[in-house]
C-alpha cells in the first residue's frame, strides 16, 4: 500500500509538463492543443490535468490529442476519441448529460431560491419597520421655535 | 519513556474532556456556580496535558526516535532540524494531534481572557469545547493514535514526504488548523446561546473576536498554501480547485459571512438564526474538510490517509455534531426573536445578500468537490470535476460580491436611500470603468478577463477610500486627516480588509490573463527574449544537499544588455523516498515574478527550460496579508476588550 502511494507519487510528481519536443510546429493547433489539455484529467495522478502533469500517460495523452489535431480533427472531435476510450472520468469540464444538469444548475437554483426567501423575509421586515410619526400641527410649530433658538 | 509519557498525557486529557463536556453544562442547567466553575480550570489542564503529549512527540522526531512507528515513516536522521520539527504534523496522526492542541488553546483562552463572558454562557460554551475535545481525542486513542511503537526499531526512517520539506509548507498547516478550529469556537458559542435561547446583541459582540481570530488565521493559511503551491510544484499555478483546497475554501466563505453576519446581530440585534446557522455550518465545513482529507474518499494531490475506518469514524463525529447542532437549531429558531426591523434598502438587507452570495458560492464549491462520489454512489458514472468547473461556476459570485461590496459598506443601518448612499461613489465607479476600458485598449487580445478585474479592483479599494474620505468631515486637510486616524480601528479594518481583497481579485484576473509563457529547448550558452528580458542559460552542474542530489543551472537575466539577475532553477532527487522535486528559481518582484524552470536534458545535449512573467503575482499574497491585517487592527478595538454591560470597576472609599 505504502510502496503504491509511493509509487503514484513518483508519477505525480508535478516537475514539468509539456516538453519542448512534444509541441507542434503550427503555433494554432499548439494552442489548441493546449487550451484542450487544460480540460484532459491525467488519470494516474490525483487531480492534474495532462498540460501539467509529468507522469507518462499524460505525456502519451498529450501526444494523442496532437495527433488527433494534426490529422484534422476539431476540438470536439478529440475530445470525444479521448472520451471514447478513456472514459469521462479523463473530462475536468463535465458535460451537460442526464445527472451533471444537476450539477451545472444547482448553484443558480440555490441562488435563485435564497434569493426568494431572502427577498420575502425583507419585505415582511420592511412593513414591520415603524411608521413615520405624525406630528400634529401645534406640535410641529412648537418644534420650529425650538430649533430656531 | 517519552512516547509513554506522551500517550498518558493524552490519555488523562481525554478524561479530563469528558468531564468538561459534562459537569459544567449539568452546572449551567442547574444554575450551580460550584459545577460551573469546573470549566475554567478544566479548559487549562486539558491544554497542559495535550501541550505535553505534542511537546513529547515532538521530542520523538527531533531526537529521530525510530521506536515509534509515526517518527519512522516521517522522519530519517539526514533531515534539517526544521523538517524534523513540521514532520511532526506532515502526517496524518500528527496533524490531529496539531488540531487537538488548538482545539484546547481555544478553549484555554476562553478560560483566560473570557472574563467578560456571563458564567452560565461560558461554562456552557466551554462545555461544547470539551465535547468536540473528547470525540477527536477519541478519535486519536481508538484510530489514529500517534505514540504507536515499532517492535523493532529500523536504523533510519522512510524520510518525509520531499514536497513538503519547505518553509512555506511547514507552517501551513499550524495557521490552516487554528483557522479550523476557531470556528468550533463559533460554534460552541451557537450551541451554548441555542440551549440558553437568547441570542442578543451582547452574544455578537462575544462571539465576533473568536470568528475574527479563527477567520485571520485561515485566510493566512489558505494564502501560505496557494504561496507554497505556485513556488513549489513548478508551473506557477496558485489554486488547483483541489478537493483539499476546497476543504479550506468553505469554511474561509462562511467564516467571511458569519463575521459579517455577527456584526449585524451585535449592532441590530437582527439575522440572529442566520448567524447562528452559519456558526453551526462553518465548523460543519472544518468537520467535513477534516473527513475528505482523512478518508481517502476523494483522490487529491494533498491527501493524508486513504482509510475508510479512520473515516467512518470522523463521519460519525461529523454526523453527532451537525445532526445535533441542527436539531438543536431547528428547536430553538423561533425563539430567536428579531428585534430590529430594517427597509429592502439599507446595510442590514445588503449584508443578507452578502450572505447569501458567499453561502451559495460555498456550496456550488461543496457540490463540486463532492459531485465525484455521488455520480459515482448513484449513477455509477465515473467522472470528473476540475477547474474549468469551479472557475465558470464560482467566479460570477465573486464579480457579484465585489460589485456589491463598496456600496453595501457606506450603507446606512435600517433604511437607505441608493441615490444618496451612491454620491461618494461615484468617483471610484467612474474610474473603475474608465480603468478597465483602458487596459483593454492597451492589452494584446479581447479577453475580459483583465479589464474585470482592473475594473473591480479599482472599484473596491477606491470605494473603501472613498468611504474614509466621506468620515473626515469638513474643514481643512490636517483636521481631516487628523479626523481619519481617529477612526475606531473596526472602521480602519473594514478599510483595510476590503482593500486587501478588491487587490487580490485585481491579482488573480491579472496574472491568469496576462502571463507570458515560453517553454523550449536551449543548449548551454544559449539564449532567449522572454518578454523585455534575455535569459541565458550560462552553466548546468550538480550538487549534494543534506538529504538529495541536486541539477542546479545558472540562468542569467538581462534586459537592455544590463545584467538585472541570475537565477538558479534546480532539479532534486530524494534517495530515501525515490522522488524528484523542481525548485523554480524565482525572482520577486513589485510589479511581475519573473519564474524560470529547469528541465530534464534532451538527447541531444540541450536543455528543456520553462519561463514566465506573472504580472502583479505578489499582489495576490500581499492583498490575502492586507485582508489579514485588517482583521488584526480590527480585533484590537478596544470595544472588543470591554465587555457589553461589564460592571464598572468600584472605586476606592477615600480615608
């Protein structure tokens, strides 16, 4: 257990990422390629993507991805190659399908609810605050003498 | 013989814990003084007992004392001094032990400096202490206990973890924990004020300088993190939305929203169920940080233990306390009564918003970091969620606050007009935008990024100032200044401390939109322009460090011809735990961090370098330091130290 941990370490060791060779020589598919790395999981390490990660799959992953640029793929066509055979688990980004809507919408639902509540809790604050006083007339010139002094 | 000792100490402080968990909240029910006053004393010799058991497992790993298990899978002989000492919390035992022991220095200085509190609540408050003391004291002796002994001793030790043997690291977690464990203290005080059934304006101005502490101590932690994080591993990355940066995050979030919701209870004696359910979910955060990290539940860079004994239990601890807290809470709301009533416009209705915004922020961060394992608990659908996530579902949140944050400070209590709350404004609006349109003319590219950021940072430090110009008054300018320093030094925290954090987000939109970035291969002797600099790479030899081997290059970085600097980015290999580290070589700067990588050689002979300009990089860490320091000048106002309807000290008969 201790030797794998060690072990998992070793790959994730964060020293560096994507090599000089591995870049492509357009500089546009290279920044392609790295904007999509950005959102690739490196999958034997815990929790980087594959644009920083040392480890050899993410190397080999990142060669992959420039493979699949190079031979004309669109962004979402990699992707989905990637995704094909390793599994969404290797998207950082999670998509819109069936469970992850829940995910995506659960931050607005939740604002939107405290905000409801937050707006009727005011406005019953609001017609509990006190009333303007009313002054009667006497009073009121009584109060202009005064602060006339 | 020490480990022993230690063990004993620690044992006996799990008695001395149930006893302050039970007799002083028996006391504080049956209103008996004798009962009560069991806390005080009960608080201090819990922190002696637990001072002693951490002083002997400290002893242990300085002495390298290879006859307990924990100094030998964390220690070896050929470590400096420095790392003995922070591998004494480098692990996961350790590190509890870290966490107890400021549990019990709360809970000492309640006992001290509490003096001011009303026996019956401190006694109460104290009682809670002791109950959280004796679930993770519990927690130590069944699971985790530290003192374990080897049968036979090794003659050297498996060596620490070479990531974490680093000054920012090692004191990370000491600041990160007395954060955490502050907010127990918020949350003991919830507690104690729900089975009293008052929550008034006296309980808000108790319980703001423990929140305040707590809060300064976390945002210092998290700030040394993300520091440690962007210097160390190697890419000049400062946040990774990391499960256990996550753990951090959410208690910092409510810890912000209840501070803010606490000085609302204390001056309008209203929101008092939302500050107490924030007190109750802030330390609800420290538990559940506590239970991801220890787990092995989610896999993350920082992860301590991956047992799932360890953590059932620490799901019980959290399962008692939450569940109890929020029973509790959801018993004794309605007897929480408002007493102030307050208009849709004024301070009170935008610190609900404030609020509101943070505890949603909080909560899209929790259902992100948890998201993993429910998908995979319920769908069976093994997935991911990353920064690219986190980054488009939280930031609209902090654009929200950051616009809000100026104007919701200048508010009046109760009822406000916008038109005439916005006049000192208008100024800092004006050149927030005239600020952002400007940086986006001058800058390469149609991101948003930069001009937000400008935009709001302006925003937020010139409406701080603006605010302090508005309190000097009329009249000539040294009587305005004089008028300024005489502020109450809450006054000057809130200035500060907003300062500190409008800097920090002008900082993250910064260096994430504006870096630049080379990576290339160069042969010794050569050279490259990297924004207005020439690096060189002059020199590549190897050296010999205490406990690693070391591939050291010689950077030289010149702009204009001129020499400015030479840097010296390194590779280390650590023999003993088989692992290699980079230490970028960084120059520190005002206004950039210049960041140079050394890589591994090619084939042929050349040299793999990486390099960056971070704009503004420090500006990040020194506004998370402002942030802090605000909230220091603001808990040293002296209407913290004198106690709400204290009796005045009786004066002496004259003879």
């Amino acid at each position: 257990m201790k030797g794998w941990l060690v072990a998992l370490l070793m790959l994730a060791s964060p020293a560096f990422a994507v090599q000089p060779g591995e870049m492509l020589p357009d500089p546009g598919l290279e920044a392609r390629a790295r904007a999509i790395s950005q959102g690739l999981r490196c999958l034997v390490c815990r929790n980087e993507n594959i644009d920083d990660s040392d480890a050899m799959l993410a190397r080999d992953l990142r060669i992959l991805l420039r493979e699949r640029l190079v031979a004309g793929d669109s962004d979402a066509q990699a992707v989905a190659y990637i995704v094909d055979r390793y599994g969404e688990y290797v998207l950082l980004n999670p998509t819109l399908t069936g469970s992850t809507v829940i995910l995506w919408l659960a931050g607005p639902a939740m604002l939107l609810a405290g905000a409801g509540m937050a707006l009727a809790a005011l406005r019953r604050r609001a017609r509990l605050a006190e009333p303007d006083l009313v002054i009667s007339p006497e009073d009121s010139a009584r109060l202009e003498r005064l602060l006339r002094d | 013989m020490v480990g022993e000792l230690g063990h004993f100490a620690l044992v006996l402080a799990f008695g001395v814990a149930l006893l302050q968990s039970v007799i002083p909240m028996w006391g504080a029910q049956r209103r008996d003084a004798r009962l009560m006053a069991l806390a005080d004393p009960a608080a201090v010799v819990q922190l002696l007992l637990i001072a002693v058991a951490f002083g002997a497992l400290m002893h242990a790993f300085v002495t390298s004392d290879f006859s307990l298990r924990l100094v030998v899978e964390n220690s070896h002989t050929a470590k400096p001094m420095l790392y003995k000492i922070a591998g004494v919390w480098g692990n996961h035992e350790g590190s509890l032990l870290l966490w107890v022991l400021a549990l019990a220095t709360y809970g000492a200085c309640v006992a001290w400096f509490g003096g001011n509190l009303p026996l019956v609540l401190k006694a109460r408050v104290l009682a809670v202490q002791g109950a959280i003391g004796v679930a993770f004291l519990a927690f130590m002796l069944f699971t985790s206990n530290p003192f374990l002994r080897v049968a036979e001793p090794p003659m050297n030790g498996n060596d620490l973890n070479p990531l974490l043997q680093d000054p920012g690291l090692a004191f990370h977690p000491p600041f990160l924990y007395l954060g955490y464990v502050g907010l127990s203290m918020a949350f003991s005080f919830a507690i104690a004020a729900l089975i009293e059934g008052r929550v008034d304006a006296a309980w808000g101005r108790w319980v703001r300088p423990w929140t305040l502490a707590a809060w300064i101590f976390l945002t210092i932690g998290i700030a040394m993190g993300s520091w440690w994080a962007y210097y160390e591993l190697g890419w000049g990355g400062f946040w990774f939305w990391d499960p256990v940066e996550n753990a951090s995050f959410m208690p910092w979030l409510i810890a912000t929203a209840l501070l803010h919701s606490a000085i609302v209870v204390e001056k309008r004696e209203s929101l008092k169920a939302w500050t107490v359910l924030l007190a109750i979910i802030a330390f609800g955060f420290s538990l559940i940080g506590t239970f991801i990290v220890r787990s092995g539940v989610l896999t993350s860079v920082h992860a301590f233990a991956n047992d799932p004994e360890r953590g059932v239990f620490i799901l019980l601890i959290l399962g008692v306390f939450m569940g109890g807290g929020l029973t509790l809470f959801a018993a004794r709301a309605s007897a929480l009564e408002a007493k102030g009533a307050f208009a849709v416009i004024s301070r009170e209705s935008a610190l609900v918003v404030n609020n509101l915004l943070l505890a949603v922020a909080c909560f899209v961060v929790f259902i992100g970091t948890i998201w993993p394992l429910v998908a995979e608990l319920i769908w069976a659908r093994k997935l991911s969620v990353g920064a690219p996530f986190f980054d488009a579902a939280f930031t609209p949140f902090m654009v929200a606050l950051a616009l809000v944050l100026p104007l919701g400070s200048v508010l009046p209590w109760k009822r406000a007009e916008l038109g005439r709350a916005m006049r000192p404004l208008w100024g800092a609006a004006a050149l927030a935008v005239a600020g952002a349109a400007l940086v986006f003319a001058l800058q390469t590219g149609r991101s948003a990024l930069g001009p937000v950021g400008v935009a709001l940072g302006i925003w937020i430090v010139l409406g701080a100032l603006s605010d302090l110009h508005a309190r000097a008054g009329r009249g000539a300018i040294p009587e305005r200044l004089a008028r300024i320093i005489r502020l109450p030094r809450a006054d000057w925290g809130r200035v500060l401390a907003h300062s500190g954090m409008g800097i920090t987000m002008f900082a993250v939109a910064a260096m994430t939109a504006w870096v630049t970035e080379d990576i290339r291969v160069v042969p010794v002797g050569g050279s490259y322009p990297l924004g207005p600099y020439q690096i060189e790479l002059r020199a590549v030899h190897e050296e010999n460090g205490p406990n690693y081997t070391a591939r050291i290059a010689e950077m030289v970085v010149r702009k204009a011809g001129v020499e400015v600097e030479v840097l010296f980015p390194e590779k280390r290999f650590y023999p003993v735990q088989e692992m290699p580290t980079t230490e970028a070589a960084i120059d520190f700067g005002l206004m950039r961090d210049l960041y140079l990588v050394i890589g591994d050689q090619q084939a042929d002979g050349t040299w793999a370098v990486r390099s960056y300009i971070k704009p503004f990089a420090n500006w990040l860490w020194g506004g998370c330091l402002l942030m802090a320091f605000g909230g220091a000048i603001s808990l040293s106002d002296r209407r913290h130290r004198i106690a709400a309807g204290a009796r005045k000290p009786s004066g002496v008969p004259a003879e």
